[in-house]
C-alpha cells in the first residue's frame, strides 16, 4: 500500500523507467502454479499486449488457497438484501470457498470445460459472485450480462459469445418491483441456438417454466458436491471473462480481460485507491454486471481477503436514506458509488441523511462519469463530513482498474479532477492530428501510451474491431475516447466521451444501437440520438426523429421509448424525443452530431461552419422545432 506523496513519486518513477520490474516485484505477492519467463511482450498496431508470459495460475487460488489461512473465518461477503426487515447474511471465506467449489463441480457435471463462455444473467446475491468465481476456477470464461438488459440484448450477447450455459435466477427483487428474470431469459434463448443449459436459483419463489434436459435449480446442482474442487491451470493469458459495452458503432463489443494481468492490477488498484484494512468494511455499489462490480466488488476485494458488502436493492427503496443506514448498520468503512446516485440523493433533501451518523466512513469514491461541482460538493461534505478523501476514479470496461484517481493521504483530491496517474499508467494528452501535447493547463484527446497489465486484449470474435477502436485513431497509442485537461499541477479533469458514446446515469450507451432500435418503430423514417445535460443522470438521451405521417399516431413518443426498451432496456430510453422535417447532414450523408448536440442542450447559436451541410436551411427548421 503507498502511504505518502513520497513513496507514491518513487514507485510511479520505477513504473515508468522499468515497467518490468516494478509489476514483476508485485507480482511475487501471487501464487502461481508456475512462474512467468517473461514479464511483457506489446505493439500497439497489431494489436498484441501480453503480461506474466508462460506464467500459469488460479485467479481463485490467489482469491482461497493463498489466504485462506489467515482469513478463514473472515465474512467475504457481506450481503444486505433488498428488504430493508430481512436479514443480512455473512459468508465467510472459508464458506464462499465452499460453494465456489460445489458450483464448480456442478457445473463440470453439466459439461463445462475451460474455454467455454458461460453467461450470468442474475441479480445482486452472493450466487451471482459464487457462479462467477466457479467459472473462474473451472477455466471457463464468464460473461455476465447487467440484469436490466432486456431479452433483445442479452440474446445478442449469448449469439455473440456462442455461450453454452446460462445461470439465472426466477425473478429479481427490486424495491418494490419483482422482475421476471428467467421469462427474459426464455425469451432471448428463443433467438440463440448455443444454450444447453440454463441453471436457476430460487430467489424470489415466482413461477417459472422448466425446461425438460435444459433447465435446473441451483440448488438441486450443488446438492451433494463436494466442496472440494481442484482449480484448472490457466495460463496468464487465458481469457478470463468477456464483458460486453457499447461503442459508438455497430452492436455491444465483448471486451477480453485475461487471468494474470487483471488478478495482479485489480488487487493493486483495490489496496491502494481504497486503503482497506484489518476487519474495515467496504461497499462497492455498482452492479456486477457492470465492470465496477467486476473489479471492485469482486475481485479485487476478494483478492485482497477485504470484506465486501454487496446490496440487493436501490438507493430509494424504502426509501432515500437506504444507502446511509447501510452504511451504519454494516459500518461501513469506504464507500464506493457513482454521481447519478449522488445527485439522485441529493435531489430529495437533507432529511435523508441526517439520521445517519455516517462517522464509520474513513474514503468515499465516485465513479463512471465526471462528477459535477455541486455534486462533488454535496457528497464531500454532506456524506463525508469534509473527512474523508473523495477518491474520483477515472477507468473504463477496456482499462480493466482504475486508472487516474486521488490516493487517500497520498495524493489530495481536488474537485471534480481525476487527479494524478497511478503508477504503471502513463497518460497523455492528444490534439486532432495526433500531436502530443506536452505543457499543462490544456485539454486534449486522453490517450495511454505504454500497456499496463489489464488492458483489454481484444474484442471477442473480432480483434480487427479492437484495433479499429482503440488503437487506430491515434498509431501508437490507447485511445480511451474520453477528452480531458491538465492543470498547472499535471492533474486530469475528465471531460466525457468525445465519440458517439452516451454516458447516462454512467452506462455507456452508443448513440447507433438507440438510433437502431427507434428506427424499428414503424412510423418512424430517420432517427439521430445525441446526449444532452441532465440534472440526475449526467447526460440525458434526446431523439430527433422524421416521422411517416401516413404511420402517425399521438402516442409515438410513448411507442418509440417502449420499442427501445425492448431492444435495448429501460436505461436506453431517450429523454426527449423531437420530431424534426430533416437531420443535417453533410453531402456523403454523415449526420453533423454537434449541431444536434447543441440544439438539444438550448443553445442555439455559434454553430461554427454549416457551409458542408447538405441543406444549411434545415438546422433553422429544427430549431424551431424545438422552440
Ligand atoms: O467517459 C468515461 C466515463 O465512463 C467511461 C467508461 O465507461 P465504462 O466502460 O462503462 O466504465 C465505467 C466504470 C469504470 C469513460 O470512458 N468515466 C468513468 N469514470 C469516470 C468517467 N468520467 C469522468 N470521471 C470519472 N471518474
């Protein structure tokens, strides 16, 4: 753990005048089944990063058999269900050990081998952790699908990924809704011709139907396994799991995160940005399936032999002071969320949390989209009493950890700023021609220049796209696709997304997969999705859309939001919806986004150079429109 300015300069100076050496003296912490030859082998064109080359491991034998001595006894998972009367559950490591190696074996039985890509599609319960950690042991490469994804999007993912197995549940409690998982899963499989079998827990008791040789109960896999497994050798370079996020074209990308490279920087990230220590509690509030919940619900907590609580429910259910009494229930240590929550919160009043005494907090983090002034202000002082650092990480699905984040006592937070880079991460700022940009107080196209050890190594079934998406752009260097400024200080201020990505409540959101699902609306001609300032989710989605007249009805807005519901979910759902007499656009037909941008965000004026635009007069029309 780096626990001054001093030690953070020596070993961000060592991580950058030899990478090598300073990953392969962390890497000795881990237990490998054989050790690497070779730390690192990367070109940016193809292209190809491999780390901890030949080394061979277990993510979860550095997750069990390395500490379990020490930490038997300890909860690992903390688990707060979504009835605030209901009981909390304590899993210790010894007990998740147990049923990591019980799932293993059931799901062996059921034909998986190492290689095979298994979808989790389940809700926040300490199963969903268990199927993800028994995949890892057995070699199987996990996919787990944000549970509220509708039918459409998952049966995309499990064609993609070419999955054999799903494990799901009956239904999802969700304040006060129940959710119908497994009736969303028999729906998507109707359009997939991969899954042989779907693997369900009792969660919520709703009837469900069973397929004959297909579907099973949870519970009837595990009963009477043994709670012995023996963990599969997986090279460091194994895929460990897919996780699927948007870009700004085509459909979802499964992003590749390998074993060695993401175990070592997952745990790395986790010890230091959070400074968990002994018995402290920690509680990540992200979704597992997202990548938050992948690194810092999961992995790097577990890893690191920390406890961490995992929540049911939503921050307002029963209501908005749930996360705060949470948090003094459970005593909670360092706490872990993401500004549309905050701002969310925010928006009911102080009432909510002035019940709460909140003194267990010693590090509140924020992450997923640039937190605003105001909100960073709120949650500082009203949440962390102006006591705990505000650790705001900047990382993404691709980087696989955190990449640009304050280090409590180390580095100070400063608002709304990213701050510095942790060492083995070497950003660096762009212009459009892809010169670097060298002094400070600039802004740029945030760019990486040197692998660090979770990087994405591809993108499932198509590496062609990773190198088009990331490595293209700017030859030789990792492009995140965020734009950012660097202050006097060198520090970094994320300014948000500046391709066609849509960064709503801090799911990312392609402006092309909405666009795709409005057009499916049969009264709808042409579609152009944009985002916009929103002051709950951080970006809104606005919809310009050219209507049919002969198709016109006088519930299209309602229409369009529930076919892009079903196609995509219910977070996709545009905000705003205008329908516009033309799109401008440029004579090879390239819609001008930043026109629309602006226009949706009320600002009317300065629309720069129109000259290219097939027909200038259009914007005039839409903005009347609009008015
Ligand atoms: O635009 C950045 C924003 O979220 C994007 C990554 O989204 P995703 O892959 O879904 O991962 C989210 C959780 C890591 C980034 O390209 N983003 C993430 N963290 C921050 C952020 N923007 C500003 N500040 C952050 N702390």
């Amino acid at each position: 753990m780096i626990k001054s300015k001093k030690e953070y300069l020596k070993e961000y100076e060592l991580s950058i005048s030899n990478p090598e050496k300073f990953w392969s003296n962390y890497a000795k912490n881990f237990q490998w089944i054989s050790p690497f030859n070779k730390v690192l082998n990367w070109n940016f064109d193809e292209p190809k990063v491999e780390w901890f080359i030949n080394g061979k491991l277990n993510i979860t034998e550095n997750i069990f058999e390395r500490n379990l001595s020490k930490i038997r006894d300890k909860t690992a998972i903390l688990w707060e269900p979504n009835d605030s009367d209901a009981e909390a559950k304590k899993i210790t490591y010894n007990q998740l050990f147990s049923q990591v190696c019980q799932f293993s074996n059931a799901l062996k039985k059921k034909n998986i081998r190492k290689g095979d890509r298994v979808i989790i599609y389940m809700p926040m319960v300490p199963e969903a952790v268990v199927a993800m950690l028994s995949c890892a042991r057995i070699g199987a490469i996990h996919s787990v699908v944000f549970a509220g994804f509708s039918a459409n999007s998952l049966s995309d993912r499990i064609n993609d990924s070419r999955a054999k197995v799903i494990i799901t549940s009956d239904g999802n409690f969700r304040g006060n809704k129940i959710i119908p998982v497994k009736k969303i899963v028999d729906e998507a499989i109707k359009k997939t011709n991969s899954i042989e079998t779907v693997i369900v827990l009792n969660r919520t008791n709703m009837d469900v139907s069973m397929k004959k040789d297909r579907d099973y109960w949870y519970h009837d896999t595990v009963e009477n396994e043994s709670t012995e497994s023996k963990a599969e050798i997986m090279d460091s370079e194994d895929s460990l799991f897919i996780l699927y996020t948007s870009g700004s074209t085509g459909s979802p990308k499964g992003v590749v995160h390998t074993c060695g490279g993401y175990m070592i920087y997952s745990q790395y990230t986790f010890e230091n940005i959070f400074q968990n220590k002994n018995d402290e509690i920690y509680w990540c509030t992200a979704d597992i399936g997202w990548i938050t919940g992948h690194s810092y619900i999961v992995y790097g907590p577990l890893l690191s032999g920390a406890t961490t609580l995992m929540f049911e429910g939503v921050p307002t259910y029963p209501d908005p002071s749930r996360f705060w009494k949470i948090v003094d229930k459970h005593k909670v240590n360092q706490f872990y969320t993401a500004p549309t929550a905050i701002r969310a919160l925010q928006s009911f009043g102080d009432n909510y949390f002035k019940n709460s005494s909140l003194d267990t907090l010693k590090v509140i983090g924020s992450v997923g989209e640039p937190i605003n002034l105001e909100a960073w202000n709120w949650y500082n002082s009203n949440i962390g009493k102006d006591k705990c650092p505000l650790v705001d990480t900047w990382w993404q699905t691709e980087t696989g950890g955190i990449m640009i984040s304050p280090i409590p006592g180390v580095i100070e937070p400063k608002p709304t700023y990213a701050t510095l880079p942790l060492p083995g991460i070497q950003p660096i700022l762009l212009d459009n021609n892809g010169n670097e940009i060298k002094e400070n107080e600039v802004e740029g196209n945030l760019c990486i220049k040197y692998p660090w050890p979770s990087i994405l190594r591809t993108t499932y079934g198509d590496h062609e796209r990773c190198k088009k998406t990331y490595f293209s752009t700017f030859k030789g260097y990792y492009f995140t696709g965020d734009g950012a400024k660097r202050d006097k200080e060198g520090n970094y201020r994320i300014l948000g997304r500046v391709d066609d990505v849509i960064n709503v409540s801090g799911h990312r959101i392609g402006t092309a997969e909405v666009e795709n699902a409005i057009n499916e609306n049969p009264s709808v001609i042409e579609s152009a999705v944009v985002g916009y300032p929103h002051k709950i989710k951080g970006q809104g989605i606005f919809a310009f859309i050219i209507i049919d007249k002969n198709q016109y009805n006088q519930n299209y807005k309602d229409e369009i939001r529930n076919t892009v519901s079903d196609y995509i979910g219910p977070i996709a759902k545009p905000d705003e919806i205008l329908i516009v007499p033309g799109l401008p656009k440029t004579r090879s037909g390239k819609i001008m986004r930043r026109i629309l941008r602006k226009i949706a965000s009320n600002d009317f004026e300065n629309f720069g150079d129109t000259s290219t635009l097939l027909n200038p007069d259009i914007v005039k029309e839409i903005i009347e429109s609009k008015k």
